[in-house]
C-alpha cells in the first residue's frame, strides 16, 4: 500500500483500505466518490494558495509604500 504524506493535507491510505467493488454499480459509486474527494480536496487547497498569493501581495503593497515613503524622507533631507 502507498503511504502518502500526511504533513500535506493528503490522506494516508493505509488508514482508508478500499475494498474491492463487487459489481459496477459499487465501481461507479467508488470512482465517483473518489474523484468528489480529490475535487475538494483540490479546492481547498486552490483556496489555501489565492490566501498566501492574496496576503503575498499585500505585504508587497506594504514594502513598496515603506521604500517609497523613506525615499520621501531622504530626498527632503537632502540640500
């Protein structure tokens, strides 16, 4: 059995044992329930990365306000 890492976010499968789908219909039931996992899963962490690129961007914002407001000062310092 694989044995994912679960520092990020994925599911250890060792944990979950799939057992083995008697007729299609539990295939069916099996792969859709399985793609439903990784679609939210997936959207979790889209969501997780647009908060860091988001708070990323705004700490950009910060340091270029701080760089422009000392270049400010430093040229009415200057004679």
């Amino acid at each position: 059995m694989t044995n994912l890492n679960t520092t990020t976010g994925l599911i250890n499968i060792q944990e979950y044992p799939i057992r083995e789908p008697q007729n299609a219909q539990e295939l069916v039931n099996l792969v859709q329930n399985t793609i439903s996992q990784i679609q939210d899963k997936f959207g979790q962490m889209s969501d997780s990365i647009m908060t860091r690129i988001d708070d990323m961007g705004r700490r950009i914002d910060d340091l270029e306000r701080n760089i422009a407001h000392i270049i400010s000062q430093t040229n009415a310092e200057l004679p």
